[in-house]
C-alpha cells in the first residue's frame, strides 16, 4: 500500500479496477455455474449408459456364443477377411459457456459388408443377430468413449473456473478494497491537516488583526488624554479650482 500514492487519480484508477474485478467475477461465476450444471447432466449420462452398455454387452457376447454354438467356430474365417470398416468415428466440438467440449459421434463409410457367405451351412440367423447385437454396442461404446473425453475436458475446465472465481473473491478483490481503504483515509487526513492549517492561519490573522485594532484604541485613547485635536486643513490643501470662474476666461471651453 505504501508504494500506491494517495491521490484522486490513484484512487478513481482503483475504483475502476475493482470494477472490472467485479464484473469478472460475476460472470467467472455464472460461467462455472453453467459449467457445474453441464458437468453434472455428463455424469448422469455416463452413469446411465454404463449401466445400458452392460446389458448390451451381454447380449452381444450371449448371441455371440449363440452363433458360435449353431455354425461354429468362424471367428478365424472373419479375421482372415479383408476387415474393410464400416463404421468410423467422427469427431466435433460442442461449446459449453466457452468451453470447447469434444463429442464422438459414428457414421456408416458405405463399404460392402464383408463375409456374407457366412452361416450359408447353418447359423445364417445368428450370425445376423450378432452383427446387430455388435452394432448396438459399437454406438454405446462411442457414445460412453465421448461422454467420459467431454466429461474429462469440463472437469479441468472447472477447476481452472473455479480458482480464477475463489482468486478474484478471496485476494484481488479484497486487496483492492484494502487500498481503496488506505487512500480514502489518507486523503481524509490530509483533508483534515488542510482544514486545520487553513483555520490556524484564519486564527492569526484575526489575532493580527484584533492586535492592530487594539493598538489604534490605545493610540486614540492616548491622543484624548493629552488633549491632542486633529489637524486642521491648510490653505494649500484647499481646493484650487474653487476660485476659478470659467466664464470669466473665454479661452476655457468645458
């Protein structure tokens, strides 16, 4: 504080800082609130899809030992083939309060199912209800892979929120009021030691001035005593133009 001089522009700098401060705050503040809302809508889904995801898991793995059990071991056919992908996984940015969220989402590249000769000798059917199953639980998986990245992402997010929010409110803010503080009560002293100055100085004058009011009385007083009277004017102070007629003189022109 003593490195800040206590002057009006300091102090209208100050005010205008504290402000800012303010405003910052305020929306830091409704930004992690936003963010806090976002977070917790993340959680339940990824609670929600967890728990639908191993359901479906079952489901596949189960129909997949179906098909097994009905046209055999074809696992080792399928890897020999020439594994084209069907679907693949795009990746965009959804926005949260300014903060870019990134989201999985699949699409279908439009190659020719491989392998379609599969299940001709039997477990045709199975073989079809484990290619579904599958895809059901391909979609789950991206579907939890972006809701945890995004989830990840707003969590650090939130965190930096939350500390530039509990910096502004807990040391910036209060560390401008304390300087506010400290020039307003320093500029009120010095309004004080000016108002004091100025009535000391309006004091001697009057002393001063009482003193020479005091001198003249005694001055007078003395003057009466010693039967003093004021002098009288001479004729040389009289007025010279008093005897002057101007209608006498015609070279006068008024």
């Amino acid at each position: 504080m003593s490195e800040v001089p206590p002057t009006r522009m300091n102090q209208q700098i100050f005010k205008m800082k504290k402000k800012a401060a303010e405003g910052g705050y305020k929306l830091l503040k409704k930004k992690a609130d936003a963010l806090k809302v976002k977070f917790r809508d993340y959680a339940k889904n990824i609670a929600e899809t967890k728990s639908s995801m191993s359901g479906d898991a079952a489901a596949a793995f189960f129909s997949l030992t179906q098909a097994e059990y009905a046209a055999g071991n074809f696992k080792q056919k399928v890897a020999e083939g020439p594994m084209t992908a069907r679907v693949r996984v795009g990746a965009g940015i959804d926005n949260c309060a300014g903060v870019k969220l990134p989201v999985f989402t699949p699409f279908e590249t439009g190659a020719a199912a491989e392998n379609q000769s599969l299940g001709l000798v039997g477990g045709g059917k199975k073989i079809v209800a484990v290619r579904e199953k599958f895809g059901i639980l391909l979609e789950a998986l991206i579907k939890l892979a972006s809701l945890q990245t995004s989830f990840v992402t707003l969590d650090e997010a939130l965190k930096v929120t939350n500390r530039r929010v509990n910096a502004l409110e807990n040391v910036t803010i209060p560390k401008i009021q304390t300087v506010l503080d400290y020039i307003s009560r320093e500029l009120d002293e010095l309004e004080r030691e000016d108002f004091t100055r100025l009535k000391l100085v309006q004091g001697k004058k009057e002393a001063e001035i009482e003193e020479e009011n005091k001198k003249k009385e005694a001055e007078k007083e003395a003057a009466r005593k010693a039967g003093k009277t004021p002098k009288k004017k001479s004729t040389n102070e009289k007025d010279l133009m008093a005897g002057f007629d101007a209608a006498e003189d015609e070279d006068v022109v008024f």
